[in-house]
C-alpha cells in the first residue's frame, strides 16, 4: 500500500495545515518579488522549500515563490551565483513583517432591495475599481440576506 504522505522522490506532501498557514502569511505575494523589486503583487506560484530538502515540510522551511523565481532559485549553475537559502528567508521575513503591520481594513455592509440591486451593484463595482488602484488588497463579497 502506497504511504500517502510520500510523493515521488522522497518528497513529504506538505499537510493541508501547513499549505494554508504560508499561503495566508504570505498572501500568494512572492517574497522574492518582494526582496528583490519590492513588488507586493499577487502571482501565482509554488511553495519552495528553502532548504532543498523535499523531506523537511515545516512552515519555517517554506516560502511562497512565484514560478519564475521558484526556478531561480532551484537552478544550480557554476557560472551564475545562485539564491541562498538564508536570503530568501530573510526576504519571506521581510515580506510577513510588511503584511502584518501597518495594515487597516474596513468592512463595509450594503444592503439593497432586489428592486435597487442593478443600481447598487454599479455603485459597488465603481467603488471597486477606484479602491483597485490604490491596493491590490481589495476584497468584495456578494452573497444573500437571510432574515434574521
């Protein structure tokens, strides 16, 4: 029977926990984007394991990379210094210090009558669009009232 906690190669699967512990300290922002450009924009990417272990699946062996330097960072070459395992931690630190201070957030509640729903949802779409150009942290949930 197959363990289920191993992949191929040695590789632990990082546990569901785990996954989503990085994924919310880092926001899907690449720290190494961040280190580097200081570009805080959400990517898509890969968790890497900074000490190239597949084995070691602790959250302070994991950083959230974008694609392009998740193969910056596993390329080995003797002609280009590569990244280090200890740079890119400093640049994860860097980036969950960032993230969690200085940060406000507001909650906004709009309720609207199935009647002033076309009217409201123009108001909120535009709202969303102003608030998008100056961060990339805006989040609008629709969902149904339900009395109370």
């Amino acid at each position: 029977m197959k363990d289920l906690g191993k992949t191929r190669k040695g590789r632990v699967s990082v546990s569901p926990e785990v996954r989503q512990e990085v994924l919310n300290r880092s926001r899907r922002r690449c720290c190494m984007c961040f280190g580097l450009k200081g570009d805080l924009g959400v990517k898509q990417g890969q968790l890497a394991h900074l000490s190239r272990d597949p084995s070691n699946s602790r959250p302070s062996d994991l950083a959230y990379l974008c694609q392009e330097c998740h193969t910056l960072y596993d390329t080995k070459s003797n002609r280009v210094l590569g990244f280090t395992a200890d740079e890119v931690r400093v640049y994860r630190d860097q980036l969950y210090a960032e993230l969690e201070q200085n940060k406000v957030e507001w909650r906004l509640t709009i309720r609207a009558s199935k009647a002033e729903y076309s009217a409201a949802k123009i108001a909120v779409d535009k709202a969303k669009s102003i608030l998008s150009e100056y961060t990339n942290d805006v989040d609008f949930i629709e969902g149904q009232v339900y009395p109370r």
